[in-house]
C-alpha cells in the first residue's frame, strides 16, 4: 500500500470523519462504519484533505490541468485539490463547479471558475459513490455545456458496495458514462491498515470491529 493510503487512513481517523460503531445509512443498511465528510470543516483540515487528494490525481492523472466539484460537497474539494496538485507539480491547476440553481442575473451560468477548454484534462473530485446519479448527471452537463470530457473521477473513499439495484456502483457509473474512477483509498485498504493498530495511543479497529466490517461487506460488497 502506497505511503500516502496509510497516512489518509490515520488523517481519517483523527479529523473523526472515519467513525466506527453502528450506522443507519441513507440506504437504510445498517453498517459498522461511517465515513463523514462533514468533518473536514476547517482551514488545516480542508488544506490537509487536498494535499491527499493532490497525491492520487498525481497517480492516476499526471497530465490533469482542471478540476471539477459536483455541487455542493465537491465545492471545497475541488478549490483545495486544485490548490494543493498546483503547488506539488508547480503548475497552474484550475478549478470549477456547478451551481444546483441556475443564476438568473449577473453571467446567468450554471458553471462557475475556469471553464473547460479541449485540451484539458479535467478530473472530478468527490467524497463517495453511492448511487453515482449526481456524478453521471454532471458528466453529461459538462459534455453538453463544454464539450470536453473527464479524464476519471477520484472519491475520497471507496465502500465497495451495491448500490440500491444490487449493482456495483463504481462499475455501473464506469460502464454508463466510460469514465474511470480512482479513491484515494478503499475500505478493505483502511480495515487491513488498522485493524489492531494504535493511532495516537489507542487502537480505533480491535478484532471485533474488524469482523462486523468483514461480516457487512460479505453481505454488501461487489469487489474483494
């Protein structure tokens, strides 16, 4: 596992954005772990969150040149991605996002930063897919208003779940719209990582968490 995995995975933990114990999902699956992107509601958090994110686009999208926020959680993510990949690879990285309501003064546009050229290579940033409804719709807004496409889609967190039909959700999104999608790191990856481990003097994964997760995701997962 790559340095910068196990690094996200022990931020996780102490930004309380990764919280273990029993969770009713939007889904209304019950499941041992939450992951809260609520938490990263400060300067060094948010500044922090980038330089991560900075790191897998680096990875997975070294000619990247733009980056795009789904409204409204990718908003921070996108202006902090963009801020931190600009100063890693000391180039102009920029940024831009959709509004939910379309302004009916000023510009009167529904995209707000820099807008899409052909030769970029945009990626875009969000938390999670959970159904990737809001992410297949702001594929085919960006090819309708822009003309351009995305290089991939890069989550914070991949559960490795179903979605709602049954499907895999990654993978039903992948297959729709033919865009890749990369995360920073997948739950296997943090459970393998701390399972037993101490971070700040106490373990946050004992065993027994450990086999709830194991248990949910025999029951939940697509991928192993």
């Amino acid at each position: 596992m790559q340095s910068y995995k196990k690094e996200f995975a022990e931020f996780l933990v102490r930004a309380d954005a990764l919280q273990f114990g029993e969770f009713t999902l939007k889904s209304g699956r019950i499941s041992p772990y939450f992951f809260n992107s609520s938490k990263f509601n400060n300067g060094p958090l948010i500044e922090e969150l980038g330089l991560f994110y900075a790191e897998a686009i680096a990875e997975n999208a070294q000619n990247c040149t733009l980056i795009f926020g789904p409204a409204y959680k990718g908003i921070p993510l996108c202006v902090s991605s963009a801020s931190a990949l600009s100063g890693r690879l000391n180039k102009n990285i920029g940024y831009f996002f959709n509004r939910k309501e379309k302004k009916t003064h000023g510009d009167q546009g529904i995209l707000v930063g820099q807008l899409p050229l052909a030769r970029d290579s945009v990626v875009m940033v969000d938390d999670v897919i959970t159904d990737g409804l809001t992410k297949i719709e702001s594929v085919a807004l960006i090819r309708e208003l822009c003309g351009v496409d995305f290089s991939g889609v890069l989550v914070a967190l991949d559960r490795m779940e179903k979605n709602s039909h049954g499907n895999d959700a990654i993978a039903e999104f992948q297959q729709k719209t033919g865009v890749p999608v990369w995360s920073i790191i997948t739950i296997r990856e943090i459970c393998a990582y701390l399972k037993n481990r101490k971070i700040d003097g106490s373990v946050v994964l004992n065993e027994s968490t450990f086999i709830k997760i194991e248990n949910y995701l025999a029951q939940h997962s697509v991928r192993s």
